[in-house]
C-alpha cells in the first residue's frame, strides 16, 4: 500500500509540474542582436543573430530589407535546402497592417480584408507590405572585405533573423507552431517600442493612430499603454497603474513622447515581462 500511494505521489508531482510549467518566449534584440529562449525570468539558452537592413527602423512594407518589430507567432516549421529550417512568422501582424493604413500604404477595403484574414489565422500574403519573414540558418554573420580588410556582417538578411546553423538546431527543441516571438530594439525610447506592441483602437488615414494595450505584473496589479499619434507630429504615451481595480499612478509622456520620469525602469519593466501583454477592450474603430 505505501508503495502504491509513493507511485502515486511521485506521477501526481509529475503531472502537476508538467500542468504548471511555463511556456517559453523567444525574445528578440536587434540593437544586441540577440535571441533569448525564455521561461518567466529565466533565459533558458541566448544565440547571436544576423539581421536585415541596418537600421534604426522596423519592417515596413516588400523590399525595404528591414527586420520588422513586434509581437508575431510561429506559423510553420520546415525544412530549409539553403537555411537548414525556415521558422515563419506571421509578419504583417494587424499592428503592422493599422500602422501601414494610417500612413496610406494600404487602403481601407485592402485593410478590412486582411483584418479579417488575420482573425482567421491565415497568413497575409502577396501584398505590399512583404511577407515571408521568419528565423533561419545559414550564420549570424558573413565575412566580407571592407577597405582591405575582413569585417563581420550581422546585416546580411533581407528581413529575417539568421542563426548559426548548430544554434538554430538547439533552438528547434524549444520551439512550436503558435509560439509567440517578440522583437524589439531596446536601445528605442520606451514611446517607439511600444508603438510596434499596441493592439490598434483608432485609426484615419493621415490623421491620427491610436493604440493601446495591458501588462499584468501580478494578479492585483496591472499598468495600461494608450498611445496617440497625429499626422502633425504630435506623440502621447499614457501609461496608467492599476492596483485591485483602483487608479494608483498615471505617468505621461510630453508632446515628442519623451517619457521625463521612469524612462529606463518602465523600459525594463516592459522588456522582462512582455509574456504578460494583454489586448486591449475597445474595439478598432475606423
């Protein structure tokens, strides 16, 4: 009987660690170029990644060779003749889609279309914002010859993120279909990281942008971002603290969206606790 009820107890832990185990992030860096794997806090495994274009600009539209920045999730896993594997990612994600319609890239029947194909979970593809983004081998970085003499290219890519052919094996271990990858640039003011996160709430073409989304710190406390960008030049980011449902704090930026107070704390706070994102309530309004 007590061997019985010791096996019983040791799958019983078994399963409840299994049940209780988080899921693991991939946290992109371009300005470290960088990839973490991430469980919570923890940074499981962290590689050395190539990159696209040069620059301090994020993925807008087919040929411009930038890697985009945001929230995506793996969509496929396959095998790659000149890569090793090819991760794709479901770049444009509707963020990229509202930002490209409120600077008139896109139009509004095309924008409704592929919202909705979005909601869908299909791939938004042939279109002028460029698709095809994703995680691959072939070498964080090529060799080339500058002025006589040898240099590290870590912009070699034509948007995607390149690994070492033995990392990118590693890394497959971690991964699945639905994984969620974050890439940001932490060395951008906290307004324009943010900007690339925001669920869209209020969009008109040349006129103004609005975004907004949660990150749940604990159970109790919660912090808001609501963004607000007008054509003219004009940038606001609110950022609300909530605890228990109460107001606790409000921090806001100034016209430029310069935060003057907490920057680099709440910059942080941001970047460790991005698996904690939540969307928004509103709905897009357009």
């Amino acid at each position: 009987m007590r061997k019985f009820l010791a096996l019983l107890l040791f799958y019983l832990i078994i399963f409840l660690f299994s049940f209780s185990k988080a899921e693991t992030i991939i946290l992109i860096d371009k300005s470290r170029k960088t990839l973490e794997i991430k469980e919570k806090e923890k940074i499981i495994a962290e590689y050395e990644i190539g990159l696209g274009l040069e620059s301090t600009l994020p993925k807008e539209k087919r040929g411009d060779f930038l890697t985009p920045e945001g929230i995506f999730k793996i969509v496929n896993i396959k095998a790659s003749e000149e890569y090793k594997y090819f991760l794709e990612l479901n770049y444009p994600n509707l963020n990229d889609l509202a930002l490209a319609y409120y600077k008139g890239i896109i139009e509004k029947e095309k924008f409704i279309k592929w919202m909705k194909m979005l909601e869908n979970n299909k791939i938004v593809e042939d279109n002028l914002l460029g698709g095809r983004i994703g995680i691959h081998g072939g070498g964080a970085f090529k060799w080339e010859k500058k002025n006589g003499k040898l240099y590290k290219n870590y912009h070699w890519t034509k948007g995607c993120i390149a690994l070492d052919n033995k990392d990118l094996l590693e890394l497959l271990k971690y991964t699945k279909n639905g994984q969620k990858v974050f890439i940001l640039n932490s060395q951008k003011k906290l307004y324009d990281i943010i900007k690339k996160f925001v669920y869209p709430t209020k969009i008109k073409p040349f006129e103004i942008f609005e975004g907004e989304l949660y990150l749940k710190l604990n159970e109790d406390t919660y912090l808001n971002f609501h963004l607000i960008e007008n054509y003219q030049g004009f940038k606001k980011l609110i950022i609300k603290k909530w605890v228990r449902g109460a107001l606790k704090e409000k921090i806001e930026s100034d016209e430029s969206g310069n935060i003057l107070k907490k920057e680099e704390d709440l910059k942080k706070l941001f970047i460790e606790n991005l698996e904690n994102l939540l969307k928004p309530y509103k709905q897009l309004e357009i």
